[in-house]
C-alpha cells in the first residue's frame, strides 16, 4: 500500500522535501521513477518536534516528578538490601520496573533497564540477561541507566552507586565526571551556540587526566516520543544545529574502567533563555529536569570547587523539597541524609 501512495504522488508530478538522513534510498528511487520531484532537504518537522511548548515542558516537569519517586525508592531498597546479599541485576531492574508501573500515566519503559555492577558497568550499551546477570556484591560500583515512559513525557535517568565504602580512585573518576557534568548544567551561553561546541565542557575534567569517554555527551528526547531524538545532540560529533529554547536534552558524562567498573551520571536538561542586564544579546542556559540524589559517599570534596558544592546543595535541596512528600517516612528520612548538605 505504501508503494501505491508513493506511486499516486509520482503521477500528480508534486515536490517532495527527502532527508538523506532519515529517508531510505528506496524511496528516494521510488518517488522519482513515479514522476515525483524529489528535493535533498532536512525535514522540517524535527526542530519543531523537538522544541517543546508550555504544555509539554509543563508534561515532562511532572513525568520526572514521579518517576523520582520510583527511581529514589528502588535506591533506598538498594542500599538497605544489600548487606544481606543474594542482589543482582535483573532483581534490581524488576524491582525499578515495578516501582515505575504503580505511577499514574505510566505507559512503559523507555528503553531497555541498564544495571551493571562491577565490570558489567563498564559496558557502556549493556542489558542484564541470565547469560550475563551478576550478584551484586561489597565494594563495587552499580550504574543504573533507566526511564520511563507517562502520557505527559519521557524520561532517561542514569545513577552510579557504592555499594559499601568506595575507594580512593573511584571516588576520583567519579568527581571527576560530576565537575563535567556540574559544568554543563551551569553553562551560559549565547543564542547560536551549538551541542558540539559546549561538549568540551562535560569532558575538560577527564581530559585534564588524560581520561575520556567513547559516547556523546547529551542525545534530544522526546515528550511521550523518542527517547533518543534528533536534531539536537552535545557531542564531539560535528553538528550544526543550533540549542533552540524548548529543547530537552541528557547530560550524561561518565568514565569507564573495561573489566572493572563504569561511572555516568545522567539528568535531563532544558533549554530556556536567560537574562542578562545589559546585554543586547540573547542568552541561554539549562534547567535541570531530573530529580534524585548524587551518591555523596562517591564524591571527593577536596577535588570540589566552592560553586560546585554550591550546586550539589541547591540541586539535593530541590530534589528533597519536591519529593519527600510522595514517599514513605523511611525513604523520606533516608533521601534526607542522602541530601543533606557538603561543605
């Protein structure tokens, strides 16, 4: 049926805009053996998919609100259950899923649950399964990388958890890749900047070691829609399209040890404008979307700079103040802890 209507086009002679990008060549092929009129463009349906209106900003805002819920429960359960031992990957990730499928709106995954523990971690693509699944066990490092979809958003939230006290050179890597994080999230930048030229910001830190990671740093995301979605991206990958308020898009640097141990840390981020007095030119910046906690025992504060502890503060704040009071008063006192104030 599909051929017939590229055939029906063909015979009216009409124009028709092909991405080169999206569109496969068979229908490229197809539409000019027709008699249509192809023309090599980019669809112009992205970049207004992908700026987000009032109400679907407003529908993503109450999508991660709830999913903060799920996701802050299943990780006081983590840290309260694992001393007993017998936890492992695929536990934890049912355990998520179960979490988020009570929550209103809720419609399904948003792309297949990542729990790597230990070296599993440091896969960067990995799905547990019974060939591969692991106990999770004392001193290790458990990277969780989920979302879900709700009738008002998406959401994609990655968390990196000690299990027990983490040593000296995890606690490192990992401040390391919360300072890049930390200053992508606080950037300023003008109108006309694109993801690949702040990039170098989630990455400066690693670099600095001689460290890196073989992923971008932030993907668009859709509203009840993809949970990868273009034109948008913050990558070393050279691309042109420009940060449009509206935009949501991850922040997500991490580092990975192969054999070892993964890190990553990944909120959702807005793009708004923002106002600078005295300036005649247009300003943007991020607002974080995603609400949970930062394993603060996984952080070296002496490798912190004062601004930086300032926004761990203000952003455990903000994660308390509007999710404490949808949980349990054992996980409420427990997320208190977990975001009570560094220095």
């Amino acid at each position: 049926a599909f051929e017939e209507q590229l055939k029906s086009i063909g015979k009216r002679n009409e124009k028709v805009i092909v991405d080169n990008e999206t569109c496969s060549y068979w229908i490229f092929k197809k539409l000019k053996e027709f008699g249509a009129k192809p023309i090599i463009k980019k669809n112009l349906c992205l970049k207004l998919k992908a700026c987000k209106n009032k109400i679907e900003v407003n529908g993503m805002r109450k999508a991660h609100l709830r999913d903060a819920k799920s996701l802050i429960e299943t990780l006081y359960w983590i840290k309260s259950h694992y001393p007993d031992g017998n936890l492992d990957e695929i536990e934890v990730s049912r355990k998520l899923f179960k979490s988020r499928e009570k929550n209103k709106n809720f419609i399904g995954l948003s792309f297949p649950t990542i729990a790597g523990t230990g070296p599993n971690g440091a896969i960067v693509h990995y799905r547990p399964s019974k060939l591969n699944n692991r106990e999770i066990k004392y001193g290790d490092l458990l990277l969780m990388d989920s979302g879900a979809q709700y009738f008002e958003g998406t959401t994609d939230v990655t968390r990196t958890i000690a299990i027990g006290e983490p040593d000296k050179e995890k606690k490192v890597k990992f401040t390391k890749v919360l300072k890049g994080h930390i200053n992508l999230a606080t950037v300023v930048f003008p109108y006309g900047t694109t993801g690949h030229q702040l990039d170098i910001l989630a990455r400066k830190f690693l670099w600095d070691d001689g460290l890196d990671y073989d992923h971008g740093t932030g993907h668009g995301v859709g509203s009840c829609l993809n949970v990868h979605e273009g034109p948008q991206s913050i990558s070393k990958r050279s691309n042109n399209v420009i940060l449009e308020e509206g935009m949501i898009i991850s922040n997500e640097p991490g580092f990975y040890k192969e054999g070892e141990y993964g890190i990553r840390i990944e909120n959702l981020i807005l793009v708004k404008e923002k106002y600078i007095p005295n300036s005649n030119i247009k300003f943007l910046n991020f607002e974080t979307l995603t609400l949970a906690p930062i394993d603060l025992s996984l952080i070296d504060i002496d490798l912190l700079e004062q601004k930086e502890i300032k926004w761990i503060n203000e952003y455990h704040r903000n994660v308390y103040k509007q999710v404490s009071s949808s949980l349990s008063t054992k996980v409420a006192e427990w997320l208190k802890e977990e975001t009570k104030e560094i220095s």
